[in-house]
C-alpha cells in the first residue's frame, strides 16, 4: 500500500508543473438557468390558425460557458469563450452553438475569431428589460421581424465572424463585425457585416447599430414567395434614460430591402424600480416593407406587462402578460425566445402569461 501512494506522489508531482501552466491565469465556469411556465393562445383568421389555450414550460436561453485569459505580457492578452445553451425542459440542443471565439486584447481594443453576437445585436441588450427574451421581448416585433423575413431577422450570432471592439473613449465604444463569405458561389456572394458606436455615460445610454446583408435569402412561411436580394440593410437608434427609480427605453428601425417599402419599427419601455420590486411595460409597433404587390402592407401592435421580483443580483422571478395583434397580412408573435405557438401565420393574435425563474452562476 505504501509503494503505490509513493508511485501516486511522484506521479502526481511531475504532472503539477504544466497544470499549473494551464491554470496560471484566470479560468471561470459560468452559466445562467432560466424557464418559465406559459399560458399560451392563438386567435386566426381561420380554424387552422385558432388554437386553443395550452399550457408549456419553456427555456429562455439558459446556457453554460467557459472563458479564460493569458497575460501575454506588454499589455497584451490572449482570451477564449466556450458558450453552449441548454435546455433544463428538454434535450435537443447543439453543443457551443452561442458565442463562442478566441482573441488578443490590450490597449487598442479587442481582435476576435469565431461566432458571435453581431454589433447590431448587442447594443439593444442596455434597452430591453426582458434581455431578449420571454414572450414580450425584443424580436417579438424588432430586429426585421416580419410577414416574409425569418422572426427577428437581424438578431444575429453569425459565424465564421472577425470583430473588433474598441476600447471606450470618453464613454464612446465602436464595434466593428465581418462575417466571411465562405458560401460564395459563380453567383452570389453571401456577406453579413455589422457595426455599433455607443455613448454610456452616468444615466444617459444612446447607441445606433447598422447591418448589411448581401446576396441573403428573403422569405419564410408562411410567404410562398421567396428570393435572394443583392442587399438588405437595417439601421437601428436606440437609448435608455435613468432618473431616480424610473428607466425609460425607447428604439426605432428601418430595414430597406430591395424592390420592396421601407419597413419601420418602433420600442418604448418603462421601468419602475421599487426596492426589491420592478414594475415593465414595453410596447413595440411594426408596419411596412415586407409585401411588394399587396394593398394591405403588415402591421403589428406588441403590449407587454411585467412584474420582477429580485431576490438577489444573481436570481429573480419574472410575472409577464404579453399580447400581438396583427392586422390582415401581419406575422408578429411572440419572441424568439421561446417562439410562436405555431409558426407565424398571416393574421393571427397571440396572448399569454408566463411566470419564471432565472438563476446566473
């Protein structure tokens, strides 16, 4: 027994050294769980598209990661993430399939290679106080989502990415995002391209995020009409004002496509902070640019109340009533995350209740 703890100490020791090496700078496991149970309804112009009220448990982006650093010494580091979502509710989800990406960082900003959240993308997370999630969230009416386009078309985490983020400068960070073009073809040359520049500063935030979409395809159920457009660009405005207890955020978009109307949208929230308690409404319209031939071109309404309790920086429960109403040729729903009850068909209200958890670590 002796000898084979003796074998075991001196093993143990001539590995120490490179564990050591690897773990010398900081390395951190990180994560975040949150699920809601819903209430959910479907009301259409058809028997088709009416579903009846259904009860569901849904993830809203849970995921787990790992990221770490090396001082590689000048001011100079090198950095990685490993992000992957997980769904507590159910298993049918692709390994690291979040961001995700390695790069160098010092004083002139940061250089990453891999997938990520584009810039457009990121400067709305400082404005939504769902986080781009639940049923009333960001892309339920933002981001380019429409009657033809995929919901929330411009809500990317594109890959095969090169960024670059600037340091801030005054309170002013610029964002700058390549998506290679390794889909290129004799015909078409699929690029997307994504820039920010941000002022945050005390209780002031303003930002406006640009995309450029080219040779993209446009067109998604329940549109029967599809195409690949030489260009799609989407530009957005947004900011938030803090004054005491209360937070108000607002954002407006216009997305041109070509041979199609411009289509617009426009967000405002308010946020009532109140000890533990917080107090949401957001609204979001959306109308136009998605039908090249019908008279009647979509148009959206997307109300949202919320109620937050946080029990701590780390956990909090989340009350919601979420409504859309399309008018004949609209396609809102509710999120992304979690999504539609059943696809987005042409003129259908949707309504719910969630209640749910959410824990980071």
């Amino acid at each position: 027994m002796n000898k084979k703890l003796i074998a075991l100490a001196v093993a143990g020791a001539c590995v120490a050294p490179a564990a050591m090496a690897q773990t010398a700078n900081p390395v951190t496991l990180y994560g975040r769980v949150h699920v809601t149970f819903e209430s959910v309804e479907q009301t259409g112009p058809t028997a088709a598209t009416t579903l009846v009220r259904r009860n569901r448990v849904s993830d809203q982006a849970s995921l787990l990661g790992v990221r770490g650093t090396e001082d590689l010494g000048g001011g100079l580091k090198a950095f990685f993430q490993l992000e992957t979502r997980f769904k507590p509710d159910q298993n049918d989800t692709t390994f690291a399939d979040r961001n995700s990406g390695v790069g160098l960082q010092g004083a002139w900003g940061s250089l990453l290679l891999g997938r990520w959240d584009t810039p457009y993308k990121v400067v709305t997370t400082a404005i939504d106080p769902f986080g781009d999630v639940t049923l009333g969230g960001w892309t339920a009416g933002m981001s380019g989502s429409g009657v033809r386009s995929v919901q929330g078309q411009f809500d990317r985490r594109d890959q095969n990415v090169v960024q670059y983020w600037s340091p801030s400068w005054a309170g002013i960070a610029v964002r700058l995002s390549y998506s290679a073009n390794e889909g290129r073809t004799a015909t078409v040359n699929p690029r997307s391209n994504s820039a920010s520049i941000s002022y945050t500063g005390g209780p002031v935030y303003i930002a406006y995020g640009y995309h450029e979409l080219k040779d993209a395809t446009f067109g998604a159920a329940p549109s029967t009409v599809t195409a690949v457009l030489p260009k799609q660009i989407s530009g957005q405005l947004v900011g938030s004002f803090t004054f005491g207890p209360v937070k108000l955020g607002a954002g407006y978009e216009k997305t041109k496509r070509d041979t199609l109307k411009d289509h617009k949208a426009f967000l405002g929230n308010i946020v009532w902070t109140l000890g533990n308690h917080q107090f949401i409404y957001q609204y979001t319209k959306a109308e136009d640019g998605e039908l090249p031939t019908v008279a009647t071109q979509p148009e959206c309404k997307v109300n949202a109340l919320g109620y937050q309790y946080n029990f701590s920086r780390r956990t909090f429960f989340l009350g919601q009533y979420t409504k859309v109403d399309n008018n004949s040729t609209g396609t809102c729903n509710f999120s992304v995350t979690p999504g539609s009850i059943a696809g987005n068909s042409v003129g259908v209200d949707s309504k719910g209740i969630s209640l749910g958890l959410r824990h980071v670590f």
